[in-house]
C-alpha cells in the first residue's frame, strides 16, 4: 500500500517489459523516493497483460493521482530477433544491385521484399536519374496485398529527399498502408542503414501501435489518465504518439533504461552499469551523468540501422541461465533462460521425490539432462485442432505434470531432444523449460530461499556425481566461472576487442593476460586490469553475482537503494529529448565550379539562400523553433536547446538542434 | 490532424468510422460507448474522443438526448450532390490546367488498376473511382478544394454504400476515366469538364433512380 501523498508530490509510474521480468515502480519524482515496486513475469505473446498484473500489483491508493506513465520495452528489439514484425514491402530509389551484391548487403535489409528503382540523387544533392514513378505505382498495385506497410528509401536523400516525397505523395494516393521514408528517420549518409531503417521501422509500425493502444486500455482499466512515455534507445523520452511513428527508435530501450535508472538512484556521474536480470546481463556506460551513445548506429540482429542507442553490450548470462554440461563435460552456464528447479518443485512436490530417488542411482549415474525438466506454461484449451499430431502428444503429456527430458523422450518415441519438435509450442509460451541455475545454488547456500531448497540440492548432488566432482568445489568454480564471464564481457566492452575461449594451451597473450589478472596464476609475472570507475549493480542477483567481478577487476560495487527495480525507475529518470539534424551544403553550378547559392535541408522541407551566413541564420532559428516547439508538445518542461554546428566538408554543415527537459509533471 | 489525436483514438475513429460507411452501425441507431470499446478491444476514452471527431464529421448526431448514427436523407442527399457535380467539374478544369506530370502518372495507374478489377466486385471499384475523384482533385492543386469534396464524400459515402449492390455500370466507368484523363493530359480545360459533368451527371441520375426504386 502506499502512503498518502501530500499536494506537492508527482506521483509517477515507470514500467520496464524486460525478457523475463517486467518491473513497475511508484515515484515520488521530486524527491526520487521509490514508493512502491513489482515484479510480474513478462508475457511476450502480449505484453500489455504483463503490464496490467504489474499495474495491479503495485496497488495504488489513488490512480488518478499518477501523474506520468513511462514504459522502456524490449518489443521492438524481441520482434526483430524473433521476426514478428510486418511484413514490409522495400522500395529502393537510385540503388545500384550490382553493388549491393557484390558486398552481399541483400541480407542487411530487413525485408526480403526488396525492389530497385531508377532516380536518386548525388553527393551535391542533385538529381542523378529522372524518378521512375511509374514503375513505383506497378509495383505498389502488385504488392499491396501481400505486405503490411512500404519503406521507401532513395538515394542520397538527406541531402535531397524530393524522390523520396513524390514517391509517397503519387503511392499514398493509389494505397492505403502506411508509407516510411528513409530520409526522416536519418540524416547520416549510410545508404543501407538507411533504408533498413525504413524497412525495420516500417515493420514494427502495427506491432507498436498494438502495443501502446493495450497499455493504454491497462491504464485506464486501472483508473490511471496521465500522459504515456516510451523511453528511446538512448534512454531519452518520448511521447506515445512519436513513438507510434518512430518505433525504430525503442530499440535497445530496456537496456538504456537501467543505465539511467542506476545513475538517478546512485548519483554517480562516471560508472559502469551493469543489469543483471533473469536471462541476460546488459553493460552500459555512464560519463559526465549521461549513458555513451554508441557512434554506430544501433545494431540489432545483425542489422545495422541508423538509429542512435545507447552503447551496449549485452551477455547470455543471468540469474535463471541454465546450467549445464557440453559434450566434453565443461560446465556452460546460459545462454538459455530456464526456470529454476527449486520454483518447478515448490509448485510441484513429486520433483523432488523423484531427483531424490535418482541420486540413489549409482550406476549408470543418471545424466545431467535428467535435470531438464518441461512442464505445461499455459494451457491451451480444449480446442487442439490448430496443433500437429505431435504437439497434441507432447501437450497431453505434459497436463499431466512436469516430465524429464530423458522420460519424455521415451514416451514419445524419438532418439533425442532436439526431435522433439516443441519450438513453435516453446515460441508461444504453451511449454516452460526448467532446470538447474544460479537461483538454486542460492537455494542451497542459504542466501535466497523462496522455493524447494532439498530440490536444489539433489540437483547439484546429481550433476556433481556425474562429474565427479564434490558439491563445494563445483559450486565454487560455478560462481568463479560466471564472474569470470562477466568480467570479460567488462573487458571486452571497454576495450572493444575479443578475448579468445579459454583453452589448455593456447599461445595467445591476451588471453593469458586476462587470466593472470584475475587468478595470478604466473609464478613470475603479475598483472592486474583496474577499472577506473565503480561498478553499478542492478537487477535482483546483482549483489550476490557482482561481488567477486568488482573485486577481480579491483573497483568497488555500488548497489544503490531499491537496486533491484532500477530499470523500472530508469523509464522515469529519462530527460524528454527532440533532435533534429539540419544539412546545409553548396547549390554547384553545371560545371561544379561556381557556388551558386546554399540549401537549408531539414526533415520536412528544403530552402535555398544565397549567403552561407543566411542559411547558418536561417537553420538555426527555424531549427530551433521546430524541436523546442515538438519537445513541448511530448511533454518536456522548459525544454533548452543545445545547438551544435559540425563542419562538414567544404562549406557544408551539419546543425544538430536538441531540445530537452526534465517530463512536465502538473495536474 | 490525425496526428495530434491519441494512438487508440486514431484507431477506434478508423474502425468505427468504417462500421458507419459499410452500414454496420445503421443510419438513426442509437451508439453504444461501451458495446464499440469492448468490441474494438481500447478502453472508453478514445471511444468517445472518437465520437467527438465524427459529430464533427457529421457522421455522428448528438441531439439533445442521446447519440445516433446520422440519417440518411435523400432530399439532403441530392443538395450535396449539386455542390459535388459543381465542384467536381471545376476541379476537372483545373486539374487540366495544373496537372504534372507525377499527377498524370498517378491517373494513369489508378485506370489502369481499374481496368483489372473484375466487374463483380463492386466495392473495390467503387474504392477505386473514389480514388480516381481524390487524385483529380490533388491535380487540381487546391488543397481547400480537395478538402471540401472529401468532407462531401464522407457524407454520401453511405447512399452509395446503400445503391452499390444494385449498380451495374460501374465497369464502364472506366472508359470515362481514360478520356478524362487524356483531356487532362491535352490540358483541354473544356473538354475535361464537360466529360466529368456527363460523368456524375449519369452516375448520380442512375443512383437516385435505383434510391428512389428501393423505398
């Protein structure tokens, strides 16, 4: 329950929709007391219900009293990686194929529908070939039907996007889908990035409409009327409506949001952040009191867009990553995610009956997969007619309880687990994976003990009897090798080069550098890595899984108050940020010699003048009234504007314009 | 405007403004806030901001008790088509006068889309020569013009609706559009007007006389 609040308070809820937990916290803004917090599982096949259980739980006295709602979301980075976006129909202007061949750029666009187009434009902003609007038409009729949304993306169109507009104006006329346009999602000059940009952002249109319209539903079944946030990829904030536009630009959202949330709760200027969570354990940067914005644009799946995130590293190591064995019998620890086997237990009592009659095998001694376990996440009804004959299997199986990897097996007839053709059931959260993690040796040591202690142990005691190796030892070299893994995902961030795999004996010197920084293990030789800046932990296992890393890396661990829902705090802590990046460069004449005036480009319109310092005036001012006048309308509070002039080439510029404030709390 | 206006308002003027061109939601039936929120899956508010936006549009009537889905009336119905035929024809003159060449292919390839829509899909077509009005009209280069007829067509949009099953000719509309558009592409002002006046002059004599037949 909350307690009562007094006039001058601003109430406000941010919420994080993260891989496995989604995380909403009460805020006092003014004051940064965190009032009260909630976990809930997240639910990818619709996140808004995750949302709604979060809402509910925190249990707020007065809704309508809240002030500021603001999300962070994995949505958009979950359905590029899992491609659940729409399907997009890419239309490329003034692209030449050969080149894109030949550097093997087709798989970088995001879409497989993919068309060139004669036009586009050159370095000087002039018009390279007459646009081939005729052809666009054709195509647009022939594929209308097929796809969702069209991203347009022509050639050089930051410096000039008059292809690009004609296109939308002549195809908006003959099709109703909605129509991206690279040239407003990017002022950098990467062709590809661009228009995978355009095709990405076009994808995730409907999914994050969808996605804004539950939450808002969630909200107002749950009283609250305030004004709706998305945090960006840089950890700035949003309005709903920009992000309904500009869902390419949540990406990496999550993330951003800890790093933010980490600093708003430590007050620490210069550190290293890391959040560990369920599934993953994510690496930001915070210099000066802001997150490292990463050069690069945004990478996500493999596809390179031009979007500007937080610079990022994230792992596959987290506090529920599975713990197990390869072929050669190495411990490997994630990167999948599974429940802990002292939770499966505690909901399932004969698990332990049964672990514990196994370890009294001696011989054979049972298999680790013996601690895989599956069991029924969500029932799917009655109605199974959507299901393939050996999904019904596998669901009729698994109603009647949770079953072991090896037993399941069995029953269905087939020689190992991969052939049991569970993804699309495992994809839709019908079927739940369990097994031995981080979470059950913290059972077994006593530090964190919600669930079926004896569970967790006969877990250990198996997978030490299979190894040969006692229950101590083992779980110490568990707990080395997971701060082990970190420290070197630390490293490697920092220092943006790889370590190699460890192996016996290998001949790499950085490799054995790293070692020896942590374990001194040279007889001759110390060495020691010191990171200059404290380490910041949040998420729920960042105490117990970050202690040793600080120490290896000989710097101090912050765990700020309320460590444990940074990032839900985070999604609140954010500033609300509008940029806008203005080209100016020289109208050439026919023999390129002469200047003959200077174009003013902006995002939704170009001018012209004849005296550079006219056009520097001339973008400044309008510029500068375009972003104070969108940041107010998102909702930023005496938004300031930073204007910075980059020289780009010979009498060319690039004016970046940013308006920002701290979120306009008033009711 | 649409983009100052909330995400799930957006969304729900979109669908319920659909369900009152298909005559979904009848013309004179009382509105249900909570029956269209449920069944559109958004919470109430955007319902009713929604509502709001087609009282504006005339699609909504909000007498002193209640909210209905606006009549359809013939003898308004026939004032609206007197300004349509004056201002679709004007519009046909200025479009030869202005039209670019982007505008031309823009004509040619609603035409040519026309032509390849078979006769017994009435809807489509009738999208289709909405389309075709609504591109004559951007070649007509006034945009207050192009907005005007596009509040006229939301208001008769419904009578068509009601006449469509009962319409045959549409098909050989398309004829007409091909000779409308070589007028335009002649940037012949008269001929342009006059083929858009015989146009709707037949098309509006034809729908009044199968309303007329239905009641």
């Amino acid at each position: 329950m909350t307690p009562m609040n007094n006039s001058s308070d601003a109430l406000v809820l941010g919420i994080d929709t993260g891989g496995t937990y989604t995380d909403g916290v009460l805020l006092e803004y003014h004051s940064r007391t965190v009032l009260a917090a909630h976990k809930s599982l997240t639910t990818k096949r619709d996140f808004a219900i995750g949302i709604e259980k979060v809402i509910e739980g925190i249990q707020i006295q007065d809704p309508s009293s809240i002030q500021m709602v603001s999300i962070s979301t994995t949505l958009a980075t979950n359905a590029i990686a899992e491609g659940k976006g729409k399907r997009v129909a890419l239309f490329l202007i003034g692209y030449d194929p050969e080149l894109v061949a030949s550097f093997q750029m087709e798989r970088h666009f995001a879409t497989p529908n993919f068309y060139y187009f004669a036009g586009g434009h050159d370095l000087f902003g002039q018009e390279k070939e007459a646009l081939d609007l005729t052809a666009l038409l054709k195509k647009t009729n022939q594929v209308k039907n097929q796809v969702d949304a069209i991203a347009i993306s022509s050639y050089f169109s930051p410096l000039n996007p008059e292809h690009e507009t004609r296109a939308y104006n002549a195809i908006s006329q003959v099709c109703d889908l909605p129509i991206v346009l690279g040239h407003q999602l990017s002022t950098k000059l990467g062709s590809v990035e661009r228009a995978t940009t355009a095709a990405l952002n076009a994808s995730l249109l409907s999914v994050l409409q969808d996605f804004i319209v539950a939450v808002r539903r969630a909200m107002e079944h749950r009283g609250i009327d305030a004004p709706l946030m998305v945090v960006r990829g840089d950890g700035t904030l949003m309005s709903d409506e920009f992000a309904a536009r500009s869902p390419v630009e949540t990406i990496h959202s999550g993330p951003a949001a800890s790093a933010i949330g980490g600093r708003f709760l430590s007050h620490q200027d210069d550190a290293l952040i890391l959040d560990v969570g369920g599934t993953t354990t994510d690496l930001a940067l915070i210099q000066g009191g802001n997150v490292s914005i990463s050069e690069t644009g945004a990478s996500v799946s493999g596809y390179k867009t031009s979007v500007k995130a937080a610079n990022l590293l994230s792992i596959g190591l987290g506090g529920d990553s599975h713990i197990s064995v390869d072929r050669e019998n190495n411990i490997v620890i994630g990167p999948e995610r599974v429940v802990p086997l002292a939770y499966l237990a505690h909901q399932h009592p004969e698990i332990q009956t049964r672990l514990k009659a196994l370890i009294q095998k001696t011989w054979p001694p049972p298999t680790p997969s013996w601690l895989e376990y599956w069991y029924l996440l969500r029932d799917p009804g009655d109605n199974l007619r959507a299901f393939s004959d050996r999904e019904k299997t596998l669901i009729k199986i698994l109603k009647a309880g949770p079953i072991a990897i090896p037993d399941l097996v069995k029953q269905v007839n087939a020689l190992h687990k991969n052939q049991l053709g569970a993804d699309e059931l495992i994809r839709r959260e019908i079927i739940g994976k369990a097994g031995l993690t981080p979470t059950d040796l913290l059972h077994i040591d006593g530090r964190h003990t919600p669930w079926d202690v004896k569970t967790a142990e006969y877990g250990l005691k198996l997978l030490s009897n299979h190894l040969h190796w006692e229950e101590p030892g083992l779980t110490e070299f568990i707990w080395t090798l997971s701060s082990e893994l970190i420290a070197k995902a630390i490293v490697e961030f920092l220092t943006e080069k790889s370590v190699p795999p460890s192996s016996a004996h290998s001949p790499d010197l950085g490799l054995w550098f790293f070692r020896n920084s942590l374990y001194a293990e040279h007889p001759h030789l110390a060495t020691q890595i010191h990171l200059q800046y404290p380490i910041i932990g949040i998420g729920a296992p960042a105490d117990i899984m970050l202690q040793d890393v600080a120490k290896l890396l000989h710097t101090e661990l912050i765990l700020p108050d309320h460590y444990f829902v940074a990032n839900a705090v985070g999604a609140i802590a954010g500033s609300v940020m509008v940029s806008e990046e203005i080209l100016i460069y020289p109208h050439l004449s026919e023999a390129g010699m002469d200047v003959i005036s200077y174009y003013v480009q902006a995002r939704d319109g170009r001018e012209e003048f004849e005296e550079l310092d006219d056009a520097l005036d001339h973008a400044r001012k309008s510029g500068y009234d375009r972003v104070l006048s969108a940041a107010l309308r998102s909702g930023a509070d005496n938004p300031q504007v930073v204007v910075e002039e980059i020289a780009d080439g010979i009498d060319s510029y690039r004016i970046h314009l940013q308006a920002v404030g701290n979120p306009r709390l008033s009711k | 405007m649409m983009e100052l206006v909330r995400v799930d308002t957006q969304r729900a003027y979109a669908a319920i403004r659909e369900k009152i061109a298909t005559l979904e939601l009848a013309p004179g039936a009382p509105v249900d806030e909570g029956k269209l929120a449920r069944e559109l899956d958004v919470g109430l508010v955007p319902v009713r901001e929604a509502i709001k936006l087609l009282v504006h549009d005339h699609l909504i009537e909000a007498p002193s008790m209640g909210l209905f889905i606006a009549e359809v009336k013939i003898p308004e119905l026939r004032q609206i088509s007197e300004i349509r035929l004056l201002l679709e024809c004007y519009c046909a003159q200025q479009a030869a006068r202005f039209a670019t060449p982007d505008d031309l292919v823009v004509l040619e390839a609603l035409c040519r889309e026309q032509s390849q829509v078979p006769p017994d899909e009435p809807r489509l077509l009738f999208e289709l020569d909405h389309k075709f009005h609504q591109a004559i009209a951007q070649a007509a280069h006034n945009k207050y013009l192009a907005d005007i007829l596009d509040d006229f067509f939301g208001l008769s949009q419904r009578l068509w609706f009601l006449a469509l099953p009962h319409l045959e000719f549409l098909p050989a509309a398309v004829e007409k559009h091909l000779e409308l558009v070589a007028a335009i592409k002649a940037q012949d002002e008269n001929h342009a007007e006059a083929i858009m006046r015989q146009h709707i002059q037949s098309f509006y004599d034809k729908v009044f006389e199968t309303l007329q037949n239905l009641s």
